[in-house]
C-alpha cells in the first residue's frame, strides 16, 4: 500500500511531501518525493478517555451540575441508563463508534458503565467495527476480569484498594477519575498507582511535580470540563512533567470528534500544535498500550488522510497548524485501519 501527499511523519509531526508505505499493516518507508495529491496523511487518532454508553442521552440535562449529569448512582446519565433497554444501549453506542471511526478516531479508551453486563454490551456495540475499543470495567473486580482493564469513578466515592489490587494481579491498566470538581480526591487517587489519571483540573504543582515523578500520564477533556465548569486545568504544566493525551469524555455532553477536541486545546491553551496533535495521536495509544500514533517504520499503518485541497483546508500556510485547528470529519477521504 502507498498513500501519496503531505505526509506529517516522525515524533516532530514535520510536513513531508512524499508517501507513506506500508505491507502487512505496518509502516515499511516514509519516502520523501514530489506528488501531484493535494491529500493530508497523519496518524489516526487514539481518544483517550471516553464514556460512550451515555450516547443514549446525547445534550440530556441542560443547566444540570456535574454531580447531577453524572455523579454515580443517581446523576441523570446513571438514570437513563438504568431505563434504557439493552437494544437501546447497544444501538446508541454502535452510532457513537461508526463516527468516530468514521472521524479518524483508530482506537479509544472507554470507562466502561453497568458491570459485567455493560462490558457485554459494548462488546457487542463495538462487534465489527475496524476501531480498536478499549473498555475499562466499572462496578465490580468482575467487570474489570471482563473487559480491559479498570476505570474507577473518584477516590471520593470508594477506596478502590481492591479493585487496585486485583487489577494489578490481572496485569491490567487501572484508571481513575482525580482531580475534576477540586483537589480532594487527588492525593487518594495517586495513592492507588494509576496507571492512567483522568481529568487533573484542579492538580497543583506538588501534584503536577509527583505525577512528573512517577510517570503517570494524565487524560484531559478540556470540552467536557469547558461544558460542566469545573475549569480548564493547568495542561500545559502537565504536558511538561508527563503524558498528556486528549478524551472527548462523556458522549451526552460532546460529540466524539478529535478535531474539535484538538481546536479546544489548541486555542484554550498555550500549546503548539504539534504538541495537540501529538496529544490526540502518539499520546493517546501510549496510554492505550499501542503501536501507533506516529508515522514512521515499524509501526502500525493506522492513518486519517484529509483533502488537502477541501474548501476548508485549500490555502493553508501552516499544514499541521490547519490540521489541528480547523480541519474536521466532513475534511476525511480515507481512514486506513
């Protein structure tokens, strides 16, 4: 396989004019070359924190708190998801990942609602697509023996030391929720050893400096924390110290899309955007445990391919600046899974 145009390739995510090759699903040579395609060629996006059951009950609960959208058990999602039936819950996710993958989006981690059974059903949700689904069981040790690996809610709501350990004895990701409504929950969380933290808005700089220290990357949703007012976070001292990678969150509140979600951090904070992209793409399948994100050889052919010469990207004097800050789904010709 050859996909000719302006390739942005390595961990700089510079702008190559050439082709990408590929044989077997891998990356084999990025070749530098003169093309007539006018196509963009950059890594598919790994989302890295996303609660896709909630897509039942998309813009639900207007004007409500963040405890009242989601707080377990009670907040408005929680309910809904309750009432609804299994075909409901099914079909609502199944829509949830056809645009995503649609989107570009190759992989994405997802805290994983209603126990066993809610692991069953967004395996069955996510059965047949090309979109590598991540789910990290909630609820119970059983959920997480099911699915992927862990997502825990807050370490306000329960000490996790449990489900800490037999995740650790399973070899599996744990991940949790810190950080989001205040600094509370912080310390509790970073002392279960995450080996994911989600949200950190309200981190300070000993935090920021301990989860520096330790390697602990961190999932950030700025729309999500934008839309419910808990902040917007120190990322760009985060991004300093550790792993940032970008998550679209809670499906109810925000559509899934890695453009937007890049434009918000590109434009909320003081970051290049290369350091964006890197968020949505390498980032995000380090915290997956994946080979991607990056073109370069040796690693997975999982590519989003724009046209470049779209009424919205034609004229762009700065590539990845455009890529980040103003191309969306309607700019993808081609998704390579």
């Amino acid at each position: 396989m050859e996909i000719e145009g302006t390739v942005i390739a390595g961990r700089a995510f510079e702008p190559v004019e050439g082709r990408v090759v590929a044989e077997n699903g891998r990356i084999t040579a990025v070749e530098e070359t003169a093309t007539d395609s006018t196509d963009i060629v950059l890594p598919a996006f790994v989302n890295a924190h996303t609660h896709i059951g909630d897509s039942l009950a998309k813009e639900a609960g207007a004007g409500l708190s963040l405890d009242e959208l989601v707080a377990p058990p009670n907040g408005l999602k929680h309910r809904l998801l309750r009432a609804a039936s299994h075909e409901e819950s099914v079909e609502a996710m199944a829509r949830t990942v056809e645009f995503m993958q649609r989107g570009g989006t190759s992989a994405f981690v997802d805290f994983r609602e209603g126990g066993v059974s809610g692991v069953e059903a967004f395996a069955e949700a996510t059965e047949g697509f090309a979109i590598d689904a991540m789910a990290l069981g909630r609820e119970s040790v059983e959920a997480m023996h099911a699915s992927d690996g862990y997502g825990a809610s807050g370490a306000n709501d329960a000490d996790f030391e449990d489900e800490r350990e037999a995740t650790r004895e399973a070899g599996k990701p744990f991940a949790i929720h810190a950080g989001e409504r205040d600094t509370s929950d912080i310390d509790a969380a970073l002392a279960l050893d995450p080996d994911l933290l989600v949200h950190m808005v309200h981190a300070e700089p000993n935090h920021i400096d301990r989860v520096g220290n330790e390697g602990i990357p961190v999932a950030v949703c700025p729309r999500s924390n934008l839309v419910t007012g808990v902040g917007l976070g120190p990322v760009e001292a985060l991004a300093e110290r550790t792993t940032v990678a970008l998550g679209t969150d809670n499906v109810m509140l925000n559509g899934p899309s890695m453009f937007r979600e890049m434009e918000f951090a590109a434009k909320l904070f003081d970051l290049s955007a290369r350091d964006v992209l890197e968020m949505a793409t390498l980032a995000g399948a380090g915290v997956a445990g994946l080979d991607r994100g990056v073109i370069e050889p040796g690693t997975e052919a999982k590519l989003c391919v724009l046209d470049g010469d779209s009424a919205n990207l034609a004229g762009a004097q700065d590539v990845v600046r455009a890529v980040v800050r103003r191309a969306d789904v309607n700019d993808v010709v081609r998704v390579i899974y």
